[in-house]
C-alpha cells in the first residue's frame, strides 16, 4: 500500500497542481490547431479525396482562377494585381495563405479551403473534427459580391462552384 505520509501527501497535491494546469494548457492548445488552422493548398486532399480532388480540377473554374487574373493583368498596377489575390488565391491576407507565386505556388488557386477552411491539421490526421463540412452562402459571398452577382448575372447555388 501506498503509506500516507506527510511527504508523500505534499508529492501528491504538488503533482496534482502541476498536472491539471498542463492537462488543460494542451487541450486548449489541441483544439486551436483544429480552429485557427493553416493552409495546406488542394493538391494535399488528393490522397484521401480523389473524387472531389478530380472533380474540383476537371469542373471548377476555380482551379484556374490564377490564370484568370494573369489574364488580365496588362495594364494593371501591383496594387491593384493584389486586390485580385483575395479572391482568386487561397488565403490571401490571411495567415498562412497565399502570399506571392514564388512562395506559395500551391495556394495560387482559389482552392478546397476557400469553402472549407483552413485545413493543415485535418489534412495531416484525417479527423473530421477539424474540417468545416457545411459550407454557408455567407462563405460565397465573400468573393460573389452582389455587384459581382450582378456584373455576371449570376447567382451561385451552395452546390456548385466546387465538386
Ligand atoms: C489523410 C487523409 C485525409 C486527407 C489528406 C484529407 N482528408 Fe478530408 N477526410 C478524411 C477522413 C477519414 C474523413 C472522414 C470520413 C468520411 O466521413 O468520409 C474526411 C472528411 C472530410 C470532410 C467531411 C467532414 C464531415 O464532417 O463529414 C471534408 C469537407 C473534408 N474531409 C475535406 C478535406 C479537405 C479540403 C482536405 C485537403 C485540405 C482533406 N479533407 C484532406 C481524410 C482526409
Ligand atoms: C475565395 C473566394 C471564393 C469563395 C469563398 C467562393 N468562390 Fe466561387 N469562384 C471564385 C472565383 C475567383 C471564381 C472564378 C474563377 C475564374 O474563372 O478564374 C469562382 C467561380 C465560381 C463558379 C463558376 C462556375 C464554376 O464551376 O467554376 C461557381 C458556380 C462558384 N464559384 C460557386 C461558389 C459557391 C457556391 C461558393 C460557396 C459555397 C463559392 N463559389 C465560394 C471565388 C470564390
Ligand atoms: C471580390 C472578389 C473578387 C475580386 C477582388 C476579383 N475577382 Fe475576378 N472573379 C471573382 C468571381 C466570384 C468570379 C466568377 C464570376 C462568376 O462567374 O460568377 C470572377 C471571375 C473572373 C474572371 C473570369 C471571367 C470569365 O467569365 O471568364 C476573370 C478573368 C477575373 N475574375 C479577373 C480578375 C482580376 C484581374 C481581378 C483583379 C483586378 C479580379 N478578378 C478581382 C471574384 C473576384
Ligand atoms: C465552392 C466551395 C467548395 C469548394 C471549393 C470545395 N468544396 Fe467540398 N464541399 C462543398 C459543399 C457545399 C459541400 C457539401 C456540404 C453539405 O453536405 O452540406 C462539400 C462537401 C465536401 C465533402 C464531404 C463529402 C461530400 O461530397 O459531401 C468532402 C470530402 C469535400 N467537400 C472535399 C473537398 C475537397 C477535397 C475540395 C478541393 C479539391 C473541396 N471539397 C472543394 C463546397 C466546396
């Protein structure tokens, strides 16, 4: 049996004490990694998504949308080159998005993540407890702006636009 004695009950509460705040520190810092998250680009899907992966390269217009904006880029400030960024890369102004092609060539495209989120830890666990399944039309929005939606006469339906 463990003998209760003066030391040893002071290991015990000692131990407890520093136990739970590092129990809780980890736990706290575990579920951060599944909500902050980081961009992985949609080539790291592939593996365990083939179908979505090869639908979203052979249907979605996003899948090029890079090339969209070198398109029409003559004429056009860097500035305003950025502004496009926003819209037709992955993350950008965001942390762990795109920044430039030089340093991000796999989030050059409008990808998986910009519906999805962020997704470096579901990536590298395949737990879907750290990916957004449901994507809201508030989440389009935010590149189809109404003058956008407008400017295409066209409105996007929550299933399309991606596999
Ligand atoms: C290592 C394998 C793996 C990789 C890589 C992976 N996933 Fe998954 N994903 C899974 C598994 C396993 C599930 C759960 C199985 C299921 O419900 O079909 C899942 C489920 C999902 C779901 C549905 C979640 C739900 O609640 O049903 C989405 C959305 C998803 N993945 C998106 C992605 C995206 C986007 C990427 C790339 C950034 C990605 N996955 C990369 C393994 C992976
Ligand atoms: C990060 C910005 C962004 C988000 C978020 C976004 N889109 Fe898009 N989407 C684009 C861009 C950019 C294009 C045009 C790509 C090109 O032609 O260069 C596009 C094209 C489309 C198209 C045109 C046809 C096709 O198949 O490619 C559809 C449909 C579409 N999106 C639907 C959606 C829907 C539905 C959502 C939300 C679930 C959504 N998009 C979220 C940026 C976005
Ligand atoms: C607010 C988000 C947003 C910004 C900023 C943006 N785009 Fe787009 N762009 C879109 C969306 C969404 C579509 C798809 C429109 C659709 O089909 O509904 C698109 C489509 C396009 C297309 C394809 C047109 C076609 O029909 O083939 C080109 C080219 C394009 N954008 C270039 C650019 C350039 C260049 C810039 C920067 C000057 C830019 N975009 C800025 C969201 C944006
Ligand atoms: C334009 C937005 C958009 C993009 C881009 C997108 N998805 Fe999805 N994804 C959705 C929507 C919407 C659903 C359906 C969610 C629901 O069930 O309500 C979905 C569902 C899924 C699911 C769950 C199974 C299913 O088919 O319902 C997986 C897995 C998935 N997506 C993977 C991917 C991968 C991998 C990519 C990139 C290759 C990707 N998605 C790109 C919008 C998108």
């Amino acid at each position: 049996m463990f003998p209760i004695r003066p030391k040893n009950l002071i290991f015990c509460t000692l131990s407890f004490y520093l136990l739970v705040p590092l129990l809780l520190f980890s736990l706290s810092w575990a579920k951060d990694i599944g909500r902050k998250g980081v961009y992985v680009g949609s080539k790291a899907c592939q593996a365990c998504h083939e179908q979505e992966y090869q639908n979203y390269v052979k249907y979605a217009r996003k899948s090029k949308s890079f090339s969209s904006v070198l398109k029409m880029k003559k004429g056009l400030t860097q500035e305003e080159i950025r502004k496009c960024y926003t819209c037709h890369t992955t993350g950008y102004g965001k942390p762990g998005g795109f920044v430039s092609l030089e340093e991000t060539p796999h989030l050059k495209n409008a990808g998986c993540e910009v519906c999805h989120g962020p997704s470096k830890a579901h990536a590298e666990s395949g737990n879907p407890a750290y990916i957004k399944r449901k994507v809201s039309l508030e989440t389009c929005q935010i590149c189809h702006t109404p003058e956008r939606v407008r400017a295409f006469r066209y409105k996007p339906l929550i299933h399309g636009g991606g596999h």
